[in-house]
C-alpha cells in the first residue's frame, strides 16, 4: 500500500511551538522557554526606556534614575523568573531523559509519581507506561506465548547461574525432562486447537 509522503498539518495550538522548534536558535525546549521569558520580561523596560527619552520632558538626572530602577528590578525579576522557570521544566526535562535511558539503555526510569498537576502526570504516566511495556517485552522475550511457560532462551539463562550457584557451593545440579508420549498423533487427530488445549492444560498443572 502507498503512503503519502505529504506533511501531517500541525495542530493549531502547537503552531507557536513548531515556529520556534523550526529556529535554529535555541535548540534546547529550556531554551526556547527561556527566550520567550527574557523577552517577554524585557519589553516593559524597552518601552519605558523609549518614552522616558522621547515623550516626557523630566531632567536627564531624573530620567537616568528612573531608567536605573527599571533596569535593576527588571533584572531581579528576569533572574527569579528564568530561575523558577527552569526548576519547573525539570519534570518535563527528567522525563526526556529517562524515556532516552530506557530507550537507549533499557534502564527502568524513577520518576516521582506523588504529584498530581500535568508535568506530575506525566511523570507518573510515564513510569507506568514504562513499566508495562517492559514487562510486556519482558513476557515476550523470555516466556512461550501458549503455556506462558519460560521458554529456551529463560531456561538457558536460568541453567547457567544455577550451575554456577551449584558449583560454588559444591551441590549436585538435576533436570528432569517431559515428554507426552503420542502428543503428535494427538494433535493430528483432534486438530491443532485440541493439541493446543493439551499443552495448556500441562503448563497449568506444571505451573501448579
């Protein structure tokens, strides 16, 4: 089947994110938040600092003070809030790099998952997210989708350290092997789905 090739539109509240992710500068989404804070903080002082030289006729002296104070209180509050703003994209930012560890790593995040606000939503979601899927893949990779038995590949795994365990502390290693006798004429007879039932009905006793 062909694909089209053509660009999903962009959600329209995502429009001014994807104009700033398309800039080059800055790369980081810290960044662009950061960017968007200092200008939006900055505008006040610029337009105060053009009215106070071209609309108001105060004393140079007078004008250079109220511009100094404009200036340094814009300053502390463009410091707290590029501060508070950063602390609050930590969420965010933990959560990118546990999603890129486990990804990458196959290391399991730990991410708090008391809060309850979106960025401690996403938080929790994302551990819960995480967890089920690697137990999925967990299920997957080392159990047999019939049965739910371990498979060769758990088996071998699982032999391994208990002949290491057996020889560390000089203990004897047994296996016991089970075969169904006549299972495949079983199978041909009653049908796969009868055959299937059989090997269920096994694991379950094994399990048990």
């Amino acid at each position: 089947m062909a694909t089209s090739s053509k660009r999903q539109p962009i959600n329209a509240s995502l429009r001014i994110y994807a104009f700033l992710a398309r800039r080059k500068r800055p790369k980081s989404y810290l960044g662009k938040i950061m960017l968007v804070a200092f200008l939006g903080t900055h505008i006040p002082l610029l337009t105060l600092f053009f009215y106070a030289i071209s609309a108001t006729n105060l004393e140079l002296g007078l004008k250079v003070r109220i511009l100094v104070v404009a200036l340094v209180a814009t300053l502390v509050g463009t410091v707290a809030t590029l501060f508070t703003l950063q602390r609050l994209l930590i969420p965010i930012t933990l959560t990118f790099r546990s999603l890129r560890r486990y990804l990458e790593l196959n290391i399991l995040p730990a991410l708090p998952t008391e809060f309850t606000d979106e960025a401690g939503t996403l938080m929790a979601d994302t551990m819960y997210a995480i967890a089920k899927l690697d137990e999925s893949i967990h299920q997957l990779k080392y159990y047999d989708p019939l049965t739910a038995l371990p498979n060769q590949e758990l088996f071998q795994r699982r032999l391994g350290q208990a002949l290491i365990e057996a020889k560390q502390e000089n203990r004897v290693l047994a296996i016991a092997r089970l075969d169904l006798d006549n299972f495949s004429a079983f199978n041909n007879s009653l049908g796969r789905e009868q055959g299937d039932w059989l090997l269920r009905q096994v694991a379950n006793r094994l399990s048990n």
